[in-house]
C-alpha cells in the first residue's frame, strides 16, 4: 500500500462504523480520473476514504463532487473536477502525505507509534479549520463584544459537546489577552467577566480582571477581584501584593 493511500486510509477510520449499505448504490464501479489515489484502488476502500473525509469536514460528498441534489448520489459526476472544494482537498492530501512521511519522518526521538496528522487533526468537523478564539475575535471585530458573547453562549449550548472548539478556561483568557495587546481593553473585560461565569473556581480570571480594572482606574473592581483571588486561593502572593499596593490588608493565612 502506497503511503498516500495509508495516510487516507487512517484519516478513514474513525468512520469505519457506519454501514456501507445503500450509501454506495450508486457509486460507478469503476473510477476515473484519481489523481492522487492508486488508479487500481478498491472501490470499497475508497468509499470508505470519502466516507473520513466527510466525517472529518462534517459535509456530504457533493460539498466536493459536482452534480446531485445535494442528498443522494443521483446526477453526482464523481470525475468532475469542477469544483474548487475538489481541487483543494487534493492539494490538502499532498500535503498531509508530505508532512507525515517526510516532515514528521524527521522528527527526533519519535513516538512509536509515531503520531500522525489526519484531516480531523485540524478540521474537527469543522468544513474551514479554525479556533474558537479566531471565531469570536471576527465577531468582536465586526459586530461588537455582546455579540461575541452571545455567540459563545450559543456555541457552547449547542457543539461543545461535538469537540469543534476548545471551550476551556485558558482558550478564553488568550482571546482576552489578545484583545489588550490591541488597545482593546473594556471588551476584553467583558469577555473575561464571560468566562468567570463558566469558570467560578478559577483564580486566574479575576487576577486578570482585577489588573485590567486598575488599567480602567476601577479601583473597588479592582480590590473585590483581587480579594476574590484570595477567596479561591488563599495563598496566591500576587493577589495578595496588590491589596497591599492597594491600600487593603489581605486576610491572615491560617
């Protein structure tokens, strides 16, 4: 097996569950132009390949494939190089096969099993491989901080569980991050004041807020998140310190 055809075939497993009754009716036989795929390729393996592909973008074969009604394989001309969606996956295919038999081949001290890149690696069902940050820093861009955060919250509720984004603590504070190294300073607050919400045990978050409170001239703000560090974390010194700094004795440590 080439090593193109291995690298697709592994980026096909996580589907390899899904019945291929019916699905492959009407399928031609026989394939015409492959590109990048052994021209003698079985059908059944390389229905099994599309079958990743699709898992791994969350689309349907037609989303590179031209003709069809967008449903079954009716009018599908699979040879068809019409679309821009096909041309491109080709081009993702070359350069996951280099990167995993070349790139990575080089790799010093390699796992074994070495670990290998996949299409799922960075689309994660996602059609255009992004990242939450990414996603709400466009929208804090375009439409403001409030419709950023209702966006999150909309996310969060409805994919969190499918795995397309990170929803962590840590992915949320760097988008904040962000927006302070760009003079963005009351969004980023908001959007940290977000993320307590979702993070109430985390002490980094109102040591963060508390900073870019003093930032704003807050300075009540800026005492009660810091004294709600220390809620969290009694002993955290930094906390501490910038009560001090701040004109307010910080808790005797028990």
């Amino acid at each position: 097996m080439s090593d193109r055809l291995t690298f697709a075939v592994i980026a096909a497993v996580g589907a390899a569950v899904v019945s291929a009754q019916g699905v492959t009716a009407q399928i031609p036989e026989k394939f015409q132009n492959l590109q990048v795929f052994p021209k003698d390729i079985a059908r059944d393996s390389l229905v099994q390949i599309m079958r990743g592909f699709s898992f791994a973008l969350g689309v349907r074969c037609q989303h590179c494939h031209a003709g069809g009604d967008g449903v079954s394989f009716a009018g599908v001309v699979f040879d068809s190089d019409e679309k821009a969606a096909k041309r491109k996956a080709r081009f993702m295919l070359r350069m996951v096969d280099s990167l995993n038999r070349i790139v990575l081949a080089a790799l010093p001290e390699r796992s074994d099993p070495p670990v290998v890149v996949q299409c799922v690696t960075c689309h994660r069902g996602l059609v255009r491989p992004t990242t939450l940050e990414a996603v709400l820093m466009k929208t804090i861009e375009q439409s403001g901080v409030d419709s950023a955060i209702k966006q999150y919250r909309g996310l969060r509720e409805r994919v969190a569980i499918n795995g397309y984004y990170d929803f962590t603590e840590w992915r949320i504070n760097e988008l904040a991050r962000s927006l302070v190294l760009g003079g963005k300073v009351p969004e980023a607050i908001a959007i940290l004041e977000m993320n307590g919400e979702f993070n109430p045990r985390s002490g980094s978050i109102p040591f963060e807020l508390g900073n870019l409170y003093l930032q704003q001239g807050n300075k009540d703000k800026a005492i009660a998140s810091f004294q709600r560090v220390l809620q969290i974390q009694p002993n955290n010194p930094q906390a501490r310190q910038r009560l001090t700094e701040l004109g307010v004795r910080p808790p005797l440590l028990r």
